[in-house]
C-alpha cells in the first residue's frame, strides 16, 4: 500500500510501537531505493517517526501524522515533515515523491474499502 504503484514493496522489518523502527525497499527491475527511521510515538491518535531516504542518507526528517475522528466511520490524517534545509525539502519535492505519496494513499484506501484492513 505504501509508495507508487509500479514499484515492488520488500518490508525489511516493520516495528510500529514507540522505540521501534521500521526499513523498506521499493523496487522496480534492477533499481532499488531503500527506506528507514524509527518510531518516537505511536499513539491512538498521533505517529511521530523518523524518515530517511537510503540514497540520501544525511536528509533525515522527522514527521508527525495526526488522526481525527470525523464520525460516520471517516477519519482526517494529517502529516507534518520537518527536513533539515531549504535544499533537503527542494531535493524531495522534486523528486517525484508526491505520486508515491498519492498513490499509497489511493491504496490504502482501496485496502479500506475492501475490509482487508
């Protein structure tokens, strides 16, 4: 569910529990672009976790993702990423990232939908 459609999910490990962490691999032929950080806080409500591209292993953020109850089975997410430099953010904005990001949320959405979840 998480990233771009055309790419493979490997889960390397996957500890989301506040002190766990979690690395991941996306793939697609013979390109692979890793993923890690750890989980501060994981909350009813509230995520605070680490997040650093393996190809850019400098550019940690840190990023803090907020459920709210809507009703009616609905839920509002909210993320906030906080990067190091002007630079770090221009580099993932232009990155393309942002399909991935749409993409993962379509998917679990779909997931939801389906009940798999």
């Amino acid at each position: 569910w998480l990233g771009p459609r055309d790419l493979t999910m490997t889960i390397d490990r996957w500890d989301a529990r506040t002190g766990g962490e979690y690395r991941y691999v996306h793939s697609r032929g013979d390109e692979e672009y890793g993923f890690h950080g750890c989980f501060h806080e994981v909350g009813a409500n509230r995520i605070v976790q680490t997040f650093t591209f393996e190809g850019y292993p400098d550019g940690v953020s840190l990023e803090t993702i907020t459920f709210t109850d809507l009703g009616d089975g609905r839920t509002k997410l909210e993320a906030f990423s906080i990067v190091d430099s002007f630079a770090a953010r221009d580099m993932m904005l232009a990155s393309g990232m942002e399909t991935g990001v749409e993409q993962g949320y379509e998917q679990i959405e779909e997931l939801l939908a389906e009940g798999a979840l």
